[in-house]
C-alpha cells in the first residue's frame, strides 16, 4: 500500500493521489471521529468501509503495474504465491458462514447453534455498544425458526418495559451484545448473565439467587 501511495505521488498528478487518499481514507476518518464521539466501534467493521475499497483497490492496483514494468522478470515469483493465496482465501471464505472479517458477527455461528438447541428461545436485544446489533439480528433471524422470539428494546432501556417483557412466558432467554446501560437494568432486576460459550457477547440470562 505504501509502495502504491510512493508511485502514485513520483508518477501521477496530485490531483490524482490525492482523490485516491481521500476517496480511501476520508471515510474511515470520519467513522474514526464519530466513534471516538459516540464510544461505538463502525470504523473497525469491515462492510461499514465498503466505499474506502475501490479508492484503495486503484492505488494497489498502481503501485503493481509500476512493479510490473521496472521488474517484470522477478514478478512471476511475487504474483503467481499473491494469486494463490487470493484464491485460497475466498475459496475458504466461500464455505463459511461468518469470516474474520466480519467482526463483530464472527460468533453468529456458534449463536445460531445455540439458539437452534434451546428450549422455546426469548431473545433481549438492545442497540449495542457498536451499533450493530440490528443489522445482525437481521443475519440471525435468516437462519432461526419463525418460532424464536425476540424484545427490541430502546437506549437507555426503560424498567417498567423491560421488567413487562420479562413477564412473559418463555422457555430459555438470552442477551444479545448488551450496553452496559442494558446489564445494569437487568441486573438491578436480580438476574444475571452468563456468558455463552465460544461467543463474544451472547449471554444466558438466568435469576439471581432463586429470584424471579
């Protein structure tokens, strides 16, 4: 990437590098901004950069092409091991439900195991301390039966709701990626959360001490 940014600057106006700079790095800027603001986490998700990769594509794509010319005998050897391991990892990716580059929604697999196992699911979510809890729960429910329920709640959450969608009758009742205004709530309502195994942020939500 650096070596691309180096061409572009030697080779190309700087009207140029500096479309390219921003259309991959402004976005990113701004995302960083609101987040260190808001305390959420965008601008390390991958599919919220999205805009940032073509910009960024074109400048690798630059810096290759100035490689290739000046050293055209000696790329064979950088490009054919590049090229096998673009077409391993998307071959790999292909089979798989969930990558490492879809960070924070890694562990929807093992979620969605879980959830498929329990009794009668009732499933709490709020918005996240990232933001995304929404957008995931649109992965989740593509995968879980009609059956499993679900409580959207507001931020911060409000007790007399909450404490009302506790009251329902359910079977096993979960936590998704909780703020901390949401644990607090639930645990001033003598329940806690344990923490799913092999999961990020997913808990089983249980009484304390007996309590209901």
């Amino acid at each position: 990437m650096f070596l691309s940014l180096y061409a572009l600057w030697q080779k190309q106006t700087r009207v140029v590098f500096i479309f390219l700079v921003l259309g991959g790095i402004f976005p990113w800027f701004v995302m960083s901004l609101l987040d260190f603001i808001q305390g959420s986490q965008r601008s390390t998700v991958g599919r919220y950069l999205i805009g940032c990769y073509p910009f960024i594509q074109l400048a690798i794509a630059y810096g290759l092409k100035i490689v290739w010319r000046q050293t055209k005998r000696w790329c064979y050897l950088f490009f054919i091991p590049l090229l096998t391991c673009f077409l391993l990892s998307n071959t790999i990716n292909a089979f798989q439900l969930t990558s490492w580059s879809k960070n924070p929604s890694i562990d929807l697999g093992e979620i969605i195991n879980h959830i498929s196992q329990a009794n009668t699911p009732f499933i709490l979510m709020d918005r996240g301390d990232s933001y995304t809890n929404f957008g995931n729960l649109m992965a989740l429910n593509y995968f879980l039966p009609p059956t499993v329920q679900y409580a959207l709640l507001d931020y911060p959450p409000e007790t007399e709701i909450l404490e009302q969608f506790l009251q329902l009758p359910r079977g096993d009742t979960f936590v998704y990626e909780p703020t901390k205004a949401l644990k607090t709530e639930l645990i001033n309502l003598n329940y806690r959360l344990d923490l799913v195994p092999n999961t990020n942020g997913f808990f089983a939500l249980k009484p304390s001490h007996g309590i209901k």
